[in-house]
C-alpha cells in the first residue's frame, strides 16, 4: 500500500514514535538480527562488532576470505556473547542475495531481520576513464556497478520484502527495519588527485537509491546511507603516500578516519533512537574540504 496519494500527498500518522522517552534503551539491539555485507574487515567488521556489543546477532557477509571471515565472526560470538555467523555472498547476485537470506540466514536466526547493511562495495584504481583500452575500462566500470550499485539494490529487494512481511503480520518486538547502505563523500564530491569516476557515480547512485527507499518503505522501514571520507581500510590500500598526504591537506581534522569512529554513525541508524530518521545521507568525513 502506498502512503502518497494520487496528488502527491503523503498519509499522515503512517508511523509512531517510540515508548521510551529514554535514550539509552533506544540504541540496544537486544534481541534483533543484524545482516552486514562485506564484514571481513574495514568497516563492515567495525559496524559488526558495534551491532552485537548493542545486543544484536549478527550474520556478515564475505566475498572470497572465508578463514578471516570465519575467525572473524568466532571473535564477535566470543567478545560480546551473542550469535554471529559467516556466509559467503556475491552481491552482485539477486539468486545468491535472496537464497542467503531466504534460505539460510532466516532459519538460522529466529526467522527474522530487523538491520541490513549493505556494505559491499569495490574501488576504481584505474585513473582516468579515456586513458587505457576502452574495452578494460568497460569491463571494469560494469564490474564497479555490479557490485556498489545493483548489489545494494539486489540486497534492498530482499531486505524489504521481509520488513514489510514482518510489519504486516506484527512480528514481536518488530517496529521498523533498518536498511543502511555505505556510500561515500565520493557521491557528493569528486576526489582528487585520485580520478575515479565509476566510483564516484557508482556511490551517487546508492545515495539516490537509499532516499527514494526511504519514501517507499515508509510505514515498515527506514532507509539511510552513510557516506564516509577518508578512512584507513584495504580499499585505498592502492594509493600512495603522496596521495594520502594531499587527502590530509583538504581535512580540517588532519587524518584519515577508522573503521571504529563508524559504529556510532550505524548505530544509531539501526537503531529506534533514529526512528524519525529516514532518506538521509550520514556524511562521517572529518570535515573535508572539497575543492
């Protein structure tokens, strides 16, 4: 059901604030399931772990590293005493999405999903889309959207049709989901000196992505993005020091960011303390100044 009317108006009352008029409890996840995609390390990992010290289980989602994805969810379970599992997904996949969810995740943890973090996400380290041949650079922007774009949008398909379900049968302790996909400041600003172009409108495009699932799922879920700036994980592995030095020169705070300054941004957009937070984009950037 549609909460716009045919003139563009939207219903009123179409969601409730929560119980509490306290925020601690707002921000525990106790007793909600929480999927990461793209959780071997980096950030996903870090968001992870902030999920189930918050109380959460967690299933993340790897590529290609299954022994440091397997050792990583053994440590979550063992640090913070809840359940955490490792799967191997391809994003780019609406098959593999939906079968690791439908199939595996749900039976394994309690038949419900209250968080999807669509993390997954590839870098363009080719430099200028004219330089090289046309057919490299091709094959390699398709594979950029593949996996940023139409994977997140793969993910949001599957996640959403389990929120609504949930929401529509009054599932216990079920208020709303919580989709949050990882942009980056690259889909609002161009970066430079790296050029990165498929990256860039790679990222844009989730931005967009994620507002417009914001107005669409009103009533049963909220959609975010969150848009990092610089921090320090394997994907800008491939730039240099002089690279990174011109970064820190735009940075008021004069650094590259961690993964572990993330977890409060995610947080809170998982949680009910965000429950009048939807369709924004979460910029975590260390004040970057843009050219």
């Amino acid at each position: 059901m549609s909460h716009v009317s045919p003139a563009g108006l939207f219903a009123h009352d179409s969601t409730a604030p929560p119980a509490s008029n306290r925020v601690l409890p707002l921000f525990s996840l106790t007793g909600k399931t929480a999927i990461v995609s793209g959780a071997t390390a980096g950030i996903g990992y870090a968001v992870a772990q902030g999920f189930a010290e918050a109380g959460a289980n967690v299933a993340i989602w790897y590529n290609s590293k299954k022994e440091q994805a397997e050792a990583a969810a053994a440590k979550i379970e063992k640090d913070f005493g809840v359940k955490c599992k490792a799967y191997q997904v391809n994003v780019a996949s609406f098959p593999a999405v939906s079968s690791a969810i439908n199939d595996h995740i749900l039976p394994e943890f309690n038949s419900r999903l209250d968080i999807f973090v669509a993390n997954s996400g590839i870098a363009w380290e080719d430099g200028p889309m004219l330089d090289g041949a046309a057919e490299d650079r091709i094959k390699r922007y398709k594979q950029i959207i593949d996996t940023n774009l139409d994977g997140t949008f793969y993910c949001a398909r599957v996640a959403g049709e389990i929120f609504r379900r949930q929401k529509q049968e009054g599932l216990e302790g079920f208020t709303y989901g919580s989709f949050i996909a990882t942009a980056s400041m690259s889909g609002s600003i161009v970066n430079i000196p790296q050029l990165q172009t498929a990256y860039n409108a790679s990222k844009a495009g989730v931005i967009h992505l994620v507002k417009s699932l914001a107005v669409e799922w009103v009533g049963f879920a909220r959609a975010n993005t969150v848009s990092p700036g610089y921090i320090v994980t394997e994907i800008s592995k491939f730039c240099d020091e002089g690279t990174k030095r011109a970064w820190r020169d735009k940075i008021p705070m004069g650094r590259e960011g961690m993964p572990n300054e993330l977890k409060g941004a995610y947080l809170y957009l998982a949680s009910d303390a965000a429950s009048y937070t939807t369709g924004i984009d979460l910029v975590v950037d260390g004040g970057y100044c843009a050219p």
